[in-house]
C-alpha cells in the first residue's frame, strides 16, 4: 500500500531520475496529539494505541543508496 501511495504522489519521471527513493515506516504517538488528530487517526487509521514502525534498515539503505 506505501509503495502504491508513493508512486500515485510522485510521477514516473521524477522516481526515475532520483538518486535515492525510500519508504521508512511511520507513527502514531497518540500521548502527543490533540484532541482532532486522536479521534481522526482512531477513526480512519483503526489505531487505538499508540504505535512506531519506523524502519531503520530502510533508512540506512536509503543512506547508502545517497552516498
């Protein structure tokens, strides 16, 4: 779905002449939102705790790619 959603916001040809592309995950961290964003992300992402899938290794490979 990530990948799906990253080349629908980016054309073909800027993907293509890019150095380096990389999807690294995300968060939720319910304590830190406001009121609005708690219940938006309760309602339309089905999180009811507070959740991290960062990707390190997608990061340091986006890193390598870089250098």
């Amino acid at each position: 779905m990530a990948a799906k959603q990253f080349n629908q916001a980016f054309p073909a040809e800027l993907r293509q002449h890019a150095t380096a592309t990389g999807l690294f995950g995300g968060e939720f961290i319910l304590e830190k939102m406001g009121f609005a964003g708690k219940f938006l992300v309760k309602k339309i992402a089905k999180v009811e705790k507070s959740i991290s899938k960062i990707s390190a290794e997608a990061i340091q490979e986006f890193i390598r790619k870089l250098l």
